[in-house]
C-alpha cells in the first residue's frame, strides 16, 4: 500500500504565515508542480495527515530537505510557527531561501542573519531561483542555538533590558565583546532570561 510516509523526501520545504501568506506561498507551489516537476516540494496544507501531530510532520519534513523557502510577509516577521521553522531548519543544515512574498516587507524586524542573505524576488528572478531549487545542497548545520522559550513566557523587561545594554550595541543588532554573568537561586528564571536574550 502506497501512502504519503514511504513518499521520497520533498527537496524544498516552503514556510509562510498563513495570516498574509499562504495565497503566496500556495501559487508559488503550483507554479513549480506545473512547469518543474521535477522540484519536490512540501507545503503543509498539501502534505500534512490527520492522526499525527502537526509539528512533528513539520520536523520530519525539514529533516530532510535540502532547501527552506521562506515566503517573507509582515506576519511572518513576527510568525512563532515560522521562526521555530527557520531555526530548526538551520539547525538541520536546510540552505535557506527567502523570497519576498509582500514588497511592504520591514527589513528591520528581520532577524540579524536574515538581513545578510538575498530575498528574491520572483517577478524578477524566476529563472534564477529556479536553478538555485535545482542545484542547492545542503550547509553546515548551525549548532548551539537556543532551545524555544516555553508557553507562557513572561517578560522581565526592566532584567532583560540591563542585560541587553551589557551585551549588544545600542540599536541590538550586533554583540559587544562583553562576558555577563547571570546570578540568582534556583528557579529564578536565569535560563529563561538568557533564552530570551538569544532569541
């Protein structure tokens, strides 16, 4: 029996917030299907199954593709969904693909890495974004990233930001050659704090 688990992994994983970007990223995933077959691609809303829990498709997929294309909108600057998505993609050694989904993109509400790659913009790229899907492998994983902050997490906004001011420049984009130390009992949130920091 022929089922989509012993399908052959997709090569491309295509990550959107539905809010302002599924339209997008579901018209860019028929154009492939139609004029380039041959590029596998795995969107949730044609590939996810009932009975298995969502996120766990969502980690197999990015496993074991090569190429992560973001569909970069608004909502998916500040998308939980899309950055956890990003970040176990590079956690996995996925090239990451960003094209730009809305041309009101705030470059500034990107994260730092982000703002260094080239977004594509399919209007004026087809061609090449196409030969990149073709012939893109995989990177070196990105190691050492923090874990998710947890459900529920509250802000400590007056401890996050002396910390911020120690370690980052004054517009918190790049880091200072600064080493903080974080010192309290058990149980009082200096991990949580550090995650934050690192997100």
């Amino acid at each position: 029996m022929t089922t989509d688990l012993v399908r052959p992994a997709a090569r491309a994983f295509v990550s959107y917030a539905r809010a302002d970007g599924e339209a997008f990223a579901t018209d860019l995933r028929l154009r492939l299907e139609r004029e380039h077959p041959e590029i596998s691609l795995w969107q949730d809303r044609a590939r996810m199954e009932g009975g298995i829990g969502w996120w766990k498709q969502i980690t197999d997929a990015l496993e074991h593709v090569q190429i992560l294309i973001m569909v970069m909108t608004p909502a998916a600057t500040v998308s939980e969904v899309a950055r956890k998505e990003w970040r176990y993609a590079r956690q996995q050694g996925a090239r990451v693909c960003p094209v730009l989904g809305d041309p009101a993109l705030d470059f500034a509400a990107l994260p730092s890495w982000m703002r260094k790659v080239h977004f594509y913009d399919l209007e004026k790229e087809w061609d090449t974004f196409v030969t990149f899907l073709r012939t893109a492998e995989k990177e070196s994983r990105v190691p050492f990233m923090a874990p998710d902050l947890r459900d529920g997490y509250v802000s400590r906004v007056a401890e996050f930001g002396e910390l911020a001011s120690q370690v980052l420049n004054r517009d918190r984009y790049e880091p200072l050659a600064a080493i903080a130390a974080l010192q309290g009992g058990g149980g009082f949130g200096k991990t949580t704090l550090a995650t934050a920091l690192c997100h």
